[in-house]
C-alpha cells in the first residue's frame, strides 16, 4: 500500500485528507508540526508527503527539502494558503512536484497525487504483505498495479475487472461476465470475452510493467486469484 505523509497544523483540513485519502486505498499518516514530521521521517519511508507551507514550528519549505534530501523517489505536493506565483515558484525550486492552494477540493488533492505518484512510481518500493494488492478505483475508472502504477480504464474494462472483483478470488463465469460487459452470453460473443482480456492484459502489462492475474478457468470463466479491492 503506498504511504502518504500529510503535514498540516489545521486539524479539520489533515483529518478531512486522511480521512479521503484512507477511503482511496493509500497509508496515511498525518502530524501536525516540522518537528513530529521530522521524528518520523528517521522511523518511515513514504511514497509521498503532502506539506502545508507555515507549520506553527518552522518553514514548510525546509521540510520539503529536507523529505528531497532524504528520499528522493518522494512524490510531495505542496498545500498552502500561498498562491502567489512567488510563492509557488518557491515550493517548487525547494524539490516540490506539485503545488496546491488550500481551496483546492479533496478530489482535485487526489488527483494531484496520483498525477505525482504516476511520474515517481517506477522507483517505488512496496514493503510487506501488501505487495500483492490491486486497486480498483471506481471513481476515475483506474487500476492500481502493487508498484503504484496505474493505467485508465474503458467502460468494458471496468466492468470486468469488477465482477472479478466482486466474486472475491472465486471463479466467475463467462456468461456472467458477457453480461457484466454488456454482451449476449452465446459463444461469439464469448469469443469477444477472450478478446477484451487479451487487450487488458496488453494494456495493463504495457502501462505498469506488471502481469494482470487474470487466469482463465478452461470452460468454465475467469478468475483474479490476488488481492483486488475496490475504491470509490
């Protein structure tokens, strides 16, 4: 699961982000100083940080550099009250990939995130149990691969990759499954199953450099056999 870091001393904002972002699939750890964030920094690898600008303790800024310095894979999305352009050009000359104001909604923080993660992630590493954890995000019509990297969904794939989903690791059939995409369960349109999993698997393997686990039950359906968990 990719960790997130939030730095932010208003307490209803960095309960709101952990809070979405928790919902979203990600590891969130949120503190509210440049002093706890540098505490756990010595204790914690994050995959990305989110870092308001005037913590109550010292300059945002530092901490920017200093998550740069000591990790430098980090995707950080600067969230501030500043938005003035000086001020962004700050952020961004102290290592910051992305720069928000703080009217900016949860949705739009998400997708900056995930824009920052995309770019970053091939140099991710994901610790423990989890590294075998799909994510299927209904909400932008994406799969997560366990590397963090993601790749955009058609309609047809979607629906798929949720019936397999919600058939939790058990075989699901192909007539159910024609039917999830919007097919008549006969054989040519079967056949048409085969194809559309033909193409994910390309895709996905293409966009995240990893194999799907899709596996075909011979005569029977499909079935994803690794963790695959929906996100909305």
């Amino acid at each position: 699961m990719i960790r997130v870091l939030v730095v932010e001393d208003e307490l209803s904002l960095r309960g709101d982000l952990e809070d979405y972002l928790t919902a979203k699939g990600y590891r969130v750890t949120g503190v509210a100083t440049l002093a706890e964030s540098c505490a756990i920094l010595e204790q914690t690898r994050f995959d990305a940080a989110i870092v308001d600008i005037g913590l109550p303790d010292g300059d945002g800024l530092g901490l920017v550099e200093r998550i740069r310095e000591h990790s430098p894979q980090c995707g950080i999305v600067v969230l501030t009250a500043f938005g003035e352009p000086e001020a962004r050009v700050r952020g961004l000359e102290s290592g910051a990939d992305a720069y928000l104001v703080k009217r900016s909604t949860l949705r739009e923080i998400d997708a900056t995130l995930r824009s920052v993660l995309r770019r970053v992630s091939t140099a991710m590493v994901v610790e423990g149990p989890a590294v075998s954890e799909w994510l299927l995000d209904r909400s932008d019509w994406s799969l997560v691969a366990p590397n963090g990297l993601a790749v955009r969904l058609t309609s047809t794939e979607m629906a798929f990759l949720i019936a397999l989903a919600e058939s939790k690791g058990n075989v699901c059939q192909r007539e159910q499954l024609a039917q999830s995409i919007g097919r008549a369960p006969k054989t040519a349109d079967e056949r048409n199953l085969d194809a559309v999993v033909r193409r994910l698997r390309r895709k996905i393997s293409e966009a995240t450099g990893t194999d799907v686990p899709v596996k075909v039950v011979y005569g029977v359906g499909y079935a994803f056999p690794a963790s695959l968990r929906l996100v909305n």
